[in-house]
C-alpha cells in the first residue's frame, strides 16, 4: 500500500509538473501571436495615406531593407521592456512635457526651429520645396512597413506599462518619429554638415523619448534609424533631389 501511495504520489507530481509546462506554452503562444491588428484599429486616415503614390523610389522595396523586429517571445522583446519599465520609473515631469511637446511633427523642436518650420515655404521656401515630397513618401514607406510587420504595442506584452500618452492606433515598427526625426537629421546636415552632431543628437533624443513614454520598443528605434539612412542615402543619388538639394543650400550659408 506504500509502495502504491508514493507511485500514485509521483504520479501526480509528474502529471502536475506536465500540465503546468503546457499551459506555458500555451500562454507563450498566446502571446507570441499577438499582433498590432489583433490588438487595436488602424487609424482610417493613416490607411488612406498607406495607398499613396511614392514619387523618389516607387519601388523601394528593391532598394531599402530593415531587419524584421524580435519576435514578442524573443529574449530581446523580454529586455527591451524591462528596459521600458526602467525609463517608465525613471521618468520625470520634464520628461513627460518634452513627450507631450514632440507627439506631433510640427511641434518637434530641431536646431533653431521646429520641424514644421523646415516645411513652411515662406520661412524656408527652398528647404521646405527640398524635403515635402521626400517626407511625403517617407511616410508612406513607413505606413506599409508597419502594415508588413504589424508590431504589438509594448503595453499590450507588459500591461504594467503606463504610458505618458495615448497608445497610437498603427502598428509599432518600426518608430515613425525616430524615421522621421533621423531623415530631417540626415537631409539637415547635408545643407549644415558642421552641425551633424548636433541634428543626430536631437534626432535621438526623439526617438528615445516615445521610448520613455512607453509607446516603442529599442528595436523600434533602431528601425527607425536604419529605415532613414538608407532612405536618405538613396536620395542623395537621384538627380532631382539633388538639384533641390544645392538650390536649399542658399538658405543655410
């Protein structure tokens, strides 16, 4: 009768410990197939401009490749948001107004002027002619990218997350402010070059804080970043760009 109780006991043991290791992988396939569309909506607008029509590098896709984001499982995924938690511990009311303040492209101080001013064709009418259609269809790359990986947002793999602002209905990668943030950084300092250092700077502080603000994972970012590089880099071979390029160069010497 003892001999039966302690089989029957490691019997369950095993049967317990076999259980509990499924409804891990259950839970981690859960998580591993969460999407940005099984999460939220897209923004109706933002698919209107997924549609539009890329004027530099229509077929981008041959020229331009960003590596796929960690899976949500991915060991990388698991730091990067500690690493959140950690900015989201850390973050201060200055932090918190400067992430209020840069939600928006306009509204994104850079140098001397905000990003909108670089756009404004009275303020800067060679600058502003030199980078509107170039981000036009930045910004369409970047929507399709984000349809192509449709990225979960951090909050919705650690639901300890607080974000400081309202989660953005389009997927996470890669990050639209730090693609956009590193193109007028990169475009900037081919009409400043002495002040590199300073527009890449700014560029990063950018994109780092819609990490602090709980918003992006650091692959994101880095996206991001790859994302506008090789952007900016094939531009700077197309005849038109270029010749925009020398004529914005007036406004800055």
């Amino acid at each position: 009768m003892i001999k039966k109780a302690i089989y029957f006991l490691l019997f369950c043991i095993i049967l317990i410990s076999i259980i509990g290791s499924l409804l891990a992988i259950l839970r981690n396939y859960k998580v591993y197939r969460l999407t940005f569309t099984s999460t939220q909506t897209w923004d109706p607008y933002l698919v209107f401009l997924h549609n539009e029509t890329i004027h530099y590098i229509p077929d981008w896709q041959h020229h331009i490749s960003i590596d796929p984001p960690p899976s949500n499982t991915a060991a990388q995924t698991k730091q990067e948001l500690k690493d959140l938690m950690f900015l989201q511990n850390t973050r201060t009311p200055e932090d918190i107004q400067n992430i209020l303040k840069e939600m928006y492209l306009p509204s994104m101080k850079f140098g001397d002027y905000f990003y909108g001013d670089y756009l404004d064709a009275i303020k800067f009418p060679k600058t502003s002619l030199l980078l509107h259609q170039a981000y036009s269809d930045l910004d369409t790359i970047i929507l399709q990218l984000k349809s192509k990986y449709d990225r979960v947002r951090p909050i919705y793999l650690k639901s300890s997350l607080n974000p400081a602002i309202k989660v953005p209905d389009h997927p996470a990668y890669p990050s639209a402010h730090s693609t956009e943030a590193f193109f007028l950084a990169y475009v900037l300092s081919e009409l400043a070059p002495d002040r590199k250092y300073e527009f890449e700077s700014r560029a990063w502080e950018i994109a780092v804080n819609r990490e602090r603000a709980g918003v992006h994972y650091r692959s994101d970012t880095e996206g991001g970043k790859s994302l506008a590089s090789q952007y900016v880099t094939i531009l700077l071979k197309n005849a038109e760009f270029k010749t925009l390029l020398e004529d914005a160069k007036s406004e800055w010497n």
